[in-house]
C-alpha cells in the first residue's frame, strides 16, 4: 500500500505493483485530502442499536486509524454532524442485521459524510471507549449474541463525558530499527496507552507520557517540514521557545523560523554532506524531531533523520495535528503537577444508568495522586 502525489509517483507505483501482482488486479483509491477521520463503535440486536461512542482522529484521514491518536467525544464536530452520523450508523447496522459490535470509520469533508469501512466484530477501540464510558460494551454485546434484546430505554442515549479521553499509539520502532516510523495508511503500532483529563490538552499530554514520550525541559528541537507545513508550525514553535526548548532547525525552515523573531540553530541537511544532524540525535542533545515531509523524494532523503531518532528512542513527530497537540499538552502541564484520578472517579460523574468500569467493582476506594510531568 502506498500514498501517491503527483502524476510521475502513480506511474513509477503502479509499473512497480503490476511486476509484482502478476495477474491479479490493482485497486486504486482517491485520496481525500483534509478529511477528518471519525470511528463509531456500536452494539446491535438487528433491530436497535445503541451507539457506544463516537472518536474524533488526531491525523488526518490517510493515517491508519490504529496509528492514530482520537478523542472521546469529538472535539471539532458539529452536533447536526454527529447526528447524522448516528443515524448512518444506525441504517448500515440494520441493513447489515448485524448482531453483536460494530465499527463503522468515517471521513467528513466540507460538511460531506463519507462511509469507507465498516467491521462487523468488536475493534481495538472498544476497551477504550468502554473506559471512557463507564460501560461494559463487550459484556453487553456478549449478551445480545446469546439472544438478548437492548434494552433502549438504558442505552438509547449516547453517553457523552464531561471529561475528555484521549487514545495514543505505542509503535516499536525502537525494536526495529531499520522500520520508518513516518505514518500512513498501513498499520505500525503495536499497542496503545489512554489518558484521561478536564481538557483535551490534559488528557493528550497523559496519554503521550504514558507512550513513552518525554521532553525535558531546555532541550534541543529539529524542525524540519515540507513548505506546505511551515506557516503552520510556527505558532508551536513559538511555543516551544517560550517553554524554554532550543529549536534547530535546516536553512529553509530556520529562515522562516527566524523572520518570526524566533531563535533558532541553523544545521545543514544530510543530502548536503553534513552528518552533524545525525550526531546531535546521537548525543542526545536533540530530544524531540518533528519531521514532516511531503514529496516521495523528501520522504526517502529524511528517513535517515527518523532511524537515528528511533535507534535513539527520540521521539519523531511526522504530522501536524500530532505536534499541536503535543504543544498544547506542554503548556498545559509546564510549570506544575499532572493532577492524576482514578478512572472510578472520572465514571462516577456519568448518567447513573451506565455500568462500572471492568473491575471498577472490587478496585477499592477511589485514589487521589500527583506525578510530574516530563
């Protein structure tokens, strides 16, 4: 599986898939661009159906939904949009007689719904949602397989949490150190940690802390993006700055960096012959990469930068919405404790109607506790 950009990457792609596919077909999809990717988690009887909980990603559509970080409930969705996804979901579970979970995936794009897969079965996320819920969706399912019908008049309503929960991959790019940790359509992570907080911004930087991700304070950041990112990424580096991070960054994007007043250390990239970029990985001067490239070319010429980084457990950051978010969980929790609760604590608050928690039964009193932030 391959993402293509230009007409030259389709041709040179698809020469290449036909020498190896032998008789059998190609399949080709149009990309949409700018998309955002929602995943629906649903229980049916064949007959009602009761939504589980609706994900809002991170990335955007293209990056592969397990590799993708999403939140519980949506963030930046409008309600006349979740509604309709709701009942999209609802038609297809029906029309599908669907007994059991479902996992319905969707791309909305310029107020357009657009439905690209569905799974008949329980998914990844459902551990997830039934955390962030307080429901035990797999019991429940596990009980209408056996014949049993919803009960509506408990579950007809969607469970919409004060608090927000966040979902983040772990990838093992560290075991593997000859694996490109850049993000696409083909599944990379192996595993997945959650945070939960009163904002967004806590509950994202929880879950990066719990995925291994840690930025001491007055280290080294590299920048380094494809034009079409650059005004976007000055707004965090910014940031960064004034969290007290040193930016480094190669010539295009350290001019740019600078017309906007901010400092930055000036490296030449490896395809110019200078490997001090790779040393700075090495010693562990440079903590974090964010490395975003565009053009199939680009994304061969950096890969050098991203297997230092994952033979160094830095973490590399290859997609926009990944870095902002990660800033915003910095600011959030710079200069103070992480405030840590007991997920029993954070269910408590929901409509009466839904269960406990897995475990939450026998789990003891509810504990209150701090820890730093990296």
């Amino acid at each position: 599986m391959e993402l293509v950009r230009s007409e030259d990457e389709i041709l040179a792609s698809v020469d290449s898939a036909l020498k190896s596919s032998g008789s059998r077909a190609l399949m080709i999809d149009k990309f949409i661009e700018g998309a955002v990717e929602v995943d629906v988690d649903c229980v049916s009887d064949g007959e009602n159906v009761a939504i589980a909980g609706i994900m809002e990603h991170m990335e955007e559509a293209g990056i592969h939904s397990g590799d993708s970080s999403c939140v519980l409930p949506p963030l930046a969705l409008e309600d006349e949009i979740i509604e309709e996804i709701k009942e999209y979901t609802v038609r297809i579970a029906r029309s599908l007689r669907v007994i059991g979970m479902m996992n319905a995936q969707y791309a909305i794009k310029d107020n357009r719904i657009y439905c690209f897969e569905i799974n008949p079965r329980a998914s990844r996320t459902v551990p997830y949602v039934s955390k962030a819920t307080g429901v035990q969706w797999v019991k429940l399912a596990t009980r209408v397989v056996m014949g049993e019908k919803l009960d509506m008049s408990k579950y007809g309503e969607t469970i919409v949490p004060s608090y927000m929960s966040v979902k983040a991959p772990v990838f093992p790019f560290d075991k593997f150190p000859g694996v490109d940790s850049i993000l696409g359509p083909e599944m990379r992570s192996t595993g997945e940690v959650m945070g939960i907080g009163e904002t967004f911004d806590e509950a994202f930087i929880k879950a990066q802390l719990a995925a291994g991700y840690r930025l001491p304070k007055g280290s080294h950041v590299f920048i380094s993006v494809a034009n079409r990112y650059k005004r976007k990424v000055i707004f965090p580096v910014k940031a960064l700055r004034e969290l007290g991070y040193k930016i480094v960054a190669t010539p295009g994007m350290a001019r740019v960096i600078r017309s906007h007043g901010v400092p930055v250390r000036e490296i030449h990239k490896i395809s110019e012959g200078d490997y001090g970029l790779l040393e700075m990985i090495e010693d562990g001067t440079i903590q974090l990469v964010v490395n975003m490239a565009w053009s199939k070319a680009a994304i061969e010429d950096d890969k050098f930068i991203r297997l230092a980084a994952n033979k160094m457990k830095v973490p590399c950051i290859t997609t926009m919405a990944g870095f902002h978010a990660l800033v915003l969980g910095l600011q959030t929790v710079t200069g103070g404790p992480v405030h840590v609760e007991s997920i029993q604590n954070y269910n408590a608050r929901l409509n009466p109607i839904a269960s406990v928690t897995p475990g939450a039964a026998d789990a003891g009193p509810a504990p209150e506790a701090v820890g730093e932030a990296a």
